[in-house]
C-alpha cells in the first residue's frame, strides 16, 4: 500500500513533510492556552493531561485507528445504496501494517493524522479543566482516537460517502475540508461539548438561582504564548491538508498561509472590538478564544477562498466564539473553562458551512463533481456531526462514566487536581506552609 | 428528555442519509436535509434542557 490514488510532487512531498512537523506546535498553542485558562492548583495536570492525551492517542491511532480511518483509493468496506456505493470505513490491517513509510502520499497522510488526532484529543481537556480525572481523560481519549475521530476522518478524508457526495448524487465536489475544521475541530469540541454535560460544572460555578461564578483563568501569559504557537502550527496544519486533501500543490501553500493568518488576526480583533463594546474593556480570553475560533474556522476553506474571504469567515467566527462563550455559560449552564465548545465546535460548523458560501474551486479542480449543490453537502456533513458523532461520542463517554466515574471527589475538587491527582503544584513557591511561620 | 432528544438527532441524521438515497430531484433533497437538520435542533434543544444543573446539585 504505497500509494493514495492521487499521489504528491517530489517538491510538494517534501514542503509537506516540513509543514507537518509545525503541527506539534499547535498542540503546545492548545496546552497552554487550556492551562492558562484553568485555576493555578490544576495547571500542572493540565499540561500533564495534555501529554497523556497525546501520546494515548497517537499510540491507540497506530494500533486500530488509521486501520479504521485509511485514505482514499484504499482497502475499504462498502455498502450499496440505491445503486450507488457508500465507502463506510476504512479496512487497513491493524499496526499500521502494510504501510512503507517512504515520503509517499499514504505516508504524509498518516504522518499528519497522528499529529491531527492528538490535536483533538486536547480540545476536550478545555471543557474538562479543574475537575476531569487524568485516568478518565486517558480511557476517553483511547475512545476518541480508536473510534469516533477514525470513523469521520474516514468519511471526509478517508474516501468514504461524505466525499463521494459529489461523484454519487452531483452535490458539488461532495463534503470538502482540507485543514479538519469538522473532523478536528468539531469531533474534538462535540466530545468536549459531551463531556461537559457529563462532568457537570465545577463546584461553585453556579450559584443556587443558576448564575454563573466568573472563575478567570489563572495565566493570562501562557494563555496569548499559546494563541501564537497555535497559529503557526495552523499555518503547517492547513497547508499540509491542503496539499494531501484537497490535491493542492506546493505554491498554493503561500494563500493557504496568508488566508490562515488573515482569519486568525480578524476573528481576534472582532472579538476584541465586541468586548470593549460590550465590556468597556477587551477581554484578553475572549480575544485569544475568538483568534483560535478564527483559526478554526478557516482550515476547511483555506485552499478555495480569496484573502479576502478569509477575511470574512474569521469575523464572523470571532463574533460567534465571542456570543457563543456567553450563551453556553449563561443561557445553557454549561462549565466550559477553556471555551473548547464555542472555539472548535461551533467555529469549526461555521468553517464547514462557509465552503459552501465563499469557496470557489479551480477550473479543472481534480476531484470528480460539480460547482453546484455544495452548500447542501456540506450541510450534509453538519447534520451528520450533529446527528451521528455527537450521540455517538455522548454515548461512548456515558458508559465509560459507568463503568469509570469520570469526574473527581469533592475532596479532590477542593484541593486543587495538581495536589490531589500529582500529589505536587505547579507553582509549589505559591503555596503557603503556615508551618513555617511558628516560632521555635 | 435526554433519550428523546438523542433519538431526535438520530432520527434527523436517519432522515438527511435516507434523502439521499430516495430522492432524486434536488428541490426535494433540499428540503428533505433542511427538515432532518431542523429535527437535530429539536433534538439538541432537549438534551441542552435535559442537562441544565438542578437545584439539589447545586451548592
């Protein structure tokens, strides 16, 4: 299995390959902007959490993940229906068999996937900051990565009948996402979303008639040091999709770039401008949430859309991050420290929809279909978030809760996670020993 | 509540794959994918309202 059916230039194959190795760096941006926004006694799991999310999720990945997942031309299962074939999962054999990892296209792909998956597995530990058992975020991501992102990721990037929207029924070049707004993106901010509702908010964080505590983060340093090496990580991110998912090639990277910074720094500024409008002051959170949902927003359509555009989508996925925070905390109680619902899952549906308004694809775009009815495939592609991976990553979730409580004990919760789960703080000169205070 | 609203967005998800496989015309697909998403938010209004903390829960 060496090749992917449409295979990358010498020259495309190696910037590729460049552009991957930035991809860690938005996972560190993730890190510490989840850290940052998390209270002082929990920083140290969090960054603990966030390696351990990472590495389970490259190893479950390895072992059954990309066998699910694949990539199009590959061994896949197929249904018919009414006549037309639907790719539904991949079927690679298990260990990454079979592969040769040798600067192929095949090989990019899973290179770029291992780094995908773990940047999901972190947009969860945002939702679960203060109260999310370190063990329970290990069991959940091997749920993550060995389930639900394999099972999208295949029906968008993997061949399945998502992308072949376009080929069987005429709707436009079926469901496009090069950068993973929705198979990133919105699987993660769904899981997120999921656990949530399942840990319940943190002690305090409502009060006895439903208003919300303002509980800020700790860091506001580590939080805008993350915002910036998670754009250059998007930057790699995107283009790298770009060139293996949406058959780009090496010069297109400079757009893919350009529009990827362009709506990053738009989405922040409006989030910014709403916040002084509304608060007197901008809020530096808020800022970087509405940078990263800008971000987020423009990795489907990076490589179909004028700077312009780009311009476009992260105004509007600023202003949406910016409401979205405030509904979710106030309107539906739900506890999210690190606004992952609001940045990826509802900037992310906006990046998906947002191919079908301002995308405009290449005369003799390489994929089979046609200028019309993309909007409605990616609506498609939405209803099938909404409607299938978000009762499936619940459900999973839920019984892992079962069987795994999934949440801290208040005595936990109290103490602080670093304390209780690490058995030592992040910031140990912070904490004070009355002890050293008594006179000998 | 929460069962029903799951079942809602699966009901909806059931009826934007079932469009496609059923419909030919692009007006009735159209529609067809615009109810299924139309029954997910119905779906997701009941399991938001599902999961609103409870005042026992609270401190």
């Amino acid at each position: 299995m060496t090749s992917s059916g449409a295979g990358v230039s010498e020259t495309a194959s190696a910037l590729c390959f460049a552009l991957i190795l930035l991809v860690p760096f938005a996972m560190a941006g993730l890190a510490l902007i989840n850290t940052g926004l998390g209270r002082s006694r929990s920083a140290a799991h969090s960054m603990m959490a966030s390696l351990m999310a990472v590495a389970i999720a490259a190893l479950v990945y390895f072992v059954i993940g990309f066998s699910w997942q694949g990539f199009a031309g590959g061994p896949v299962h197929t249904l018919s229906v009414g006549g037309k074939p639907w790719n539904w999962i991949a079927a690679e054999p298990f260990f990454m068999r079979g592969l040769q990892f040798d600067g192929s296209s095949s090989s990019l792909i899973v290179l770029l996937q291992i780094f995908s998956v773990g940047l999901a597995a972190l947009i969860p530990l945002g939702a679960g900051a203060d109260r999310w058992r370190l063990g329970a975020i290990c069991a959940s991501t091997a749920l993550l990565a060995g389930l639900t992102y394999p099972l999208f990721a295949n029906w968008v990037w993997g061949g399945g009948w998502l992308s072949q929207l376009g080929a069987n029924y005429g709707l436009g070049y079926g469901f496009v996402d090069a950068g993973g707004s929705s198979s990133i993106q919105v699987v993660g901010g769904l899981t997120a979303l999921s656990l949530a509702w399942i840990l319940a908010p943190r002690r305090g964080k409502y009060s006895a008639e439903g208003m919300p505590a303002a509980v800020p983060g700790h860091n506001a340093v580590l939080v805008a040091l993350g915002c910036f090496l998670a754009t250059v990580g998007w930057c790699g991110l995107n283009s790298a999709g770009a060139i293996l998912f949406a058959h780009g090639e090496a010069d297109g990277c400079v757009l893919v770039t350009l529009n990827t910074l362009l709506a990053g720094a738009s989405a922040g500024l409006t989030a910014a401008a709403i916040t002084q409008v509304r608060f007197g002051k901008p809020d530096a959170s808020l800022t970087v949430n509405g940078w990263i949902g800008g971000l987020v927003a423009s990795s489907a359509a990076c490589a179909f859309v004028k700077p312009a555009a780009a311009v476009l989508v992260g105004i509007i996925a600023g202003a949406l991050v910016t409401f979205a925070v405030e509904w979710l905390e106030f309107e539906l109680k739900v506890d999210d420290p690190g606004g992952a619902i609001s940045v990826h899952a509802v900037s992310g549906i906006w990046g998906v929809l947002a191919v079908g308004i301002v995308a405009h694809f290449p005369t003799g775009y390489s994929i089979a279909g046609s200028d019309s009815g993309q909007w409605l495939s990616q609506l498609i592609g939405i209803a099938t978030l909404m409607g299938f991976v978000l009762p499936m990553t619940y459900g999973l979730n839920w019984l892992l809760n079962r069987v795994y409580p999934q949440r801290v004990d208040i005595e936990g919760e109290r103490q602080g996670m670093d304390l209780h789960e690490l058995g030592a703080d992040a910031y140990p000169d912070f904490v004070t020993h009355a002890d050293e205070f008594i006179q000998r | 509540m929460k069962i029903a609203g799951f079942f809602l967005l699966l009901a909806g998800w059931a009826l934007v794959a079932a469009t496609l496989a059923l419909l030919g015309s692009a007006a009735a697909r159209t529609g067809f994918v615009l109810a299924g998403i139309g029954v997910e938010i119905v779906g997701m209004i009941l399991v938001a309202r599902s999961h609103l903390p409870v005042r026992e829960d609270r401190d």
